[in-house]
C-alpha cells in the first residue's frame, strides 16, 4: 500500500509541474505583419503653358485641274516639248498648234465683206445727203420730208450690213487665235491625247493640266478637333496659323509648311466633320522656292494643325485620371489622396488640368483598379526622374 501512495504522488507532483510549468511559461513573442502597400509610378507636376496641336490628314489637290478641249477644228502641225505627261509650262506657253489655214482664208472672206460693206455704207450716206438736197428744193422744212424720200432706212441697213461684217471678221480672228492652244496658268500635263499628225475636230479633248502655283489639302476636323482650336470664322486670323505636312517622297520622309487658306463652312453628312483647307506655294520648287524636295500632287500627307495656347495648366497622362475627372496624390506619409480636378482639354495622350492641383503635387500615373482613399503607396519610379513640358516621367 506504501508503494501505491508513493507512485501515485509522483504522478499527482508531476502533474502539479506539468500545469505550472504551462501556466508561468511567458507568451511568445508575435512578429508584426507587414503593412500592405501598392505599387505606383508617379510624376512631379509643374504649372505651364502649352500648345495644343490638331491631327488630321488629307490627299495633295491641285488648285485648279483643267481638261483642254479644241474650240476648232484641224491638223495638229506643232506640239509643245513641255507638252507630254510631266511637262512643266508658263503661262501663255503654247502647247499645241493646229493648222491655220481655213481660219486664215476665212478671215479674208470677212475683211473683204467688210470693204464691201463699207463701199455700200459710203454710197448709201451719198444718197441719203443727196435725197435731202433735193427735199430742200421743195422749200419745205427736213422735219416733214417721209424718212423714204430720205432715204433713211437705206442708210440704216447698210450701217447694219457693215457691223454685222466687222463682227464676223472679229469671230474669225477669235477661231484662228485658237488654233494655237496656249496654257492660261503655270502648270503640269498630267494626260496627253493628241500629237502631230493628229486631225482633231471641235470638242475634242487633247489633254489634262493642273495648276502648281500652289496645291491644297482639305483636312477633316472632329468635334473634338475643334474643342482644341479658335480663330476658325476670321479669314485674317485662318492665314495667320501654320500647319505641318509630313509625308513619304521616294521613301524619305519629309515636311513642309503650310498655311491655312479657308474653312468650308459645312458639315459633312456621313462622318460628321468639318473640312479646312491648308495650302502650300510653289509646291514643284520652280518659282525660286527653296524647296529640295517636291510636295507632289497626289501625295497623302499627315497635318499637324497648330490649336489654342493653353495658359497654367498642368499635362498628365491619361492614365492618371480617375473615373469622375479626378485624380490620385501622394501624401506625406506615402498614402492615396484622390482629389478633383477640372479637364480643360484633352488629346490622345494626354489631359490638360487647369484646376484642382499645385505645383510639386505628387500624382499616380499607374492605372489604379479600385481606388480608396489612404490606400498604403509603394512608388517605383525610375531612379533620376525628367522634368518634360511640365511633368516628371
């Protein structure tokens, strides 16, 4: 019985350490958990002044195309050398030449009746002067004498059978001028289709020019476009602004100025737009222009279209606008503070804010799923961020 009480209580003392031992042991110690913090880019911000500019693009035209038609009819005795596909002319250059010889022999038909007519007219007047002596023989005043004894209506027809006579001379003149075919405008032969040798009748065409004083592009504005222009109803303040062609000659790419000539003044009924037109002097380099490469018609071009000047805005990218035109800072303590901003125009990369930040503010740029406001910010910025037209990158 001994023996029992003796293993018993070593069990029951063991038991009694156990519990203590668990009881007065000291709490381990808990490590914190980390704070959860997203991961941002973000730009210093800085108050400037900034250029908007329009895109647009459009095909080069020629100010004038001309389909050349004959007014006469003959053989074609003499073709101009600037007269083939490419050729390049002045004004009053001759281009072609017909046979005169019908219209000269026509001409002397008219200038012969006009002799005749004239020798009729003078014979007339005679008779006339002599109808009138002998009416002053009957002592009785001119006043009364019958317009026939006069002979009056002689007279007039015979003044009429002479005008009639000069003007055919004239018409005749006119359609032998015509058998030399002369160009009314500095252009190009974009088609020819007649030669030497050719008998071409009245109406028939003989060739297509276009005009190269100057060529204009139409370029087609969206509402949008528009928002980020002004000065569109003034013709003085539509010359004033410059525009920036761009585009590919022999594989190299290449830009001109251009100046903006006019506003169609309409809306086009499919795609909803407006059309400016923008026009380019001397495009082929032959007046003296220092032009090293031709801006040809036909090409298409690439306009950047200079707009409003907006004063102390702030530029950022479209990513760091939030749904509601607002946008999130970066506070002192690398917390999320989303505040609201006024949008005073916008382009395809860009918002322009003209209220609701300061300078030096600290923006995300990064595209935030769901932003709350205090949300903990890790920023992973490159290590030497640029200042750009206003914004840190």
């Amino acid at each position: 019985m001994k023996d029992k009480f003796v293993a018993i209580g070593v069990v029951l003392a063991s038991l009694f350490l156990a519990v203590m031992m668990n009881v007065l042991q000291p709490d381990a110690e808990k490590a914190s958990e980390p704070e959860a913090a997203i991961a941002v880019k973000t730009a210093i911000v800085k108050k400037a002044q900034l250029a908007m500019h329009v895109e647009s693009q459009g095909i080069v035209a020629p100010r004038t195309r001309t389909r050349i038609i004959s007014e006469v009819s003959g053989l074609v005795l003499d073709v101009a050398d600037a007269f083939v596909v490419g050729g390049t002319f002045k004004s009053g250059d001759m281009l072609l030449k017909l046979d005169p010889t019908d219209y000269e022999v026509a001409l002397q038909r008219a200038k012969a009746k006009v002799i005749s007519f004239k020798a009729l007219m003078e014979l007339e007047n005679a008779r006339s002067v002599q109808a009138e002596k002998e009416w002053g023989m009957t002592g009785r005043p001119t006043s009364e004498a019958p317009l026939l004894a006069l002979r009056r209506p002689y007279l007039l027809e015979a003044e009429a059978n002479l005008l009639q006579a000069k003007a055919e001379v004239r018409q005749a003149e006119i359609k032998l001028s015509k058998t030399i075919i002369r160009a009314s405008y500095a252009g190009m032969v974009s088609q020819k289709l007649a030669d030497i040798g050719q008998f071409v009748t009245m109406g028939t065409a003989i060739g297509e020019t276009f005009a190269i004083d100057f060529v204009e592009i139409r370029l087609p504005l969206s509402e949008k476009d528009l928002t980020m222009m002004d000065g569109l109803s003034s013709q003085a303040e539509l010359r004033q602004k410059q525009i920036t062609l761009t585009g590919t000659v022999d594989g190299i790419v290449t830009s001109w100025l251009a100046t903006l000539a006019r506003s169609e003044g309409v809306v086009d009924e499919l795609n909803r737009s407006q059309y400016i037109v923008a026009r380019v002097a001397d495009p082929y380099g032959l007046s003296g222009s220092e032009r090293n490469v031709p801006l040809r018609v036909g090409t298409f071009v690439k306009a950047s279209i200079q707009g409003k000047v907006l004063k102390d805005v702030f530029k950022v990218p479209r990513s760091a606008l939030l749904e509601g035109s607002r946008i999130g800072l970066v506070d002192d303590q690398a917390l999320l503070k989303i505040i609201p901003v006024e949008v005073a125009s916008t382009d395809d990369n860009h918002y322009y804010i003209s209220e609701g930040l300061q300078d030096g503010h600290q923006i995300v740029t990064s595209a935030l799923g769901t932003p709350i406001e205090g949300l903990k910010l890790r920023i992973k910025n490159d290590p030497s961020p640029v200042l750009i037209d206003g914004l840190a990158q």
